[in-house]
C-alpha cells in the first residue's frame, strides 16, 4: 500500500450496520508512501496514526472526487424519481 499527502484512507464496512470509513492522510513518514499514515477521520475529525489493515484501500484525491460526484448524480436520480412518483400518487 502505498499513499500521499492528500489521498484518502477507506476502511471498508464489514457489516451492514457499519458503513465506510474515510479519511484524509495528512502525513506520510516513509518516503516510498508506505504506512502508517496521518489521517483526519471526516466523520469525527479526529487525527490519528493509522497502520492499515487488509480491509482498507487508499483512494487518490481525484478518485475519491469523481466518486463524490457519481454518488451526487445517483442521489439525485433518486429524489427525482421520488418526486415523479409523489406527483402520480397525488394524482390517483
């Protein structure tokens, strides 16, 4: 495994109750970008020194936005067919 400054650090969920967990790295201390790793965890933003197991992948900065917009665009596919549906059901 191999990061920079800037990548993103996902664990990935296990379990159904328990969702991905993503983090910036912050800090890389081997010059060849092996871990362990800084990381600011986006949902607690808490930093902290992270060896990454088997179950996480670090994702570059331009993966993790084009990622971001692909869950944006289906979000949004998804209220607009809530919406059509709310106006058929209004209208029976």
């Amino acid at each position: 495994m191999k990061a920079n400054v800037g990548d993103w650090l996902v664990i990935k969920g296990s379990v159904v109750d328990r969702p991905d967990r993503r983090g910036m790295i912050t800090e890389v201390h081997s010059s060849d970008g092996a871990p362990p790793y800084v990381v600011r965890w986006l949902d607690t933003d808490h930093v902290t020194t992270v060896f990454p197991g088997p179950d996480a992948i670090v994702v570059s900065a331009q993966e993790q936005r084009d990622a971001d917009e692909r869950a944006r665009h289906r979000f949004g596919v998804v209220q607009s067919a809530i919406k059509r549906n709310q106006g058929t059901d209004e209208r029976t």
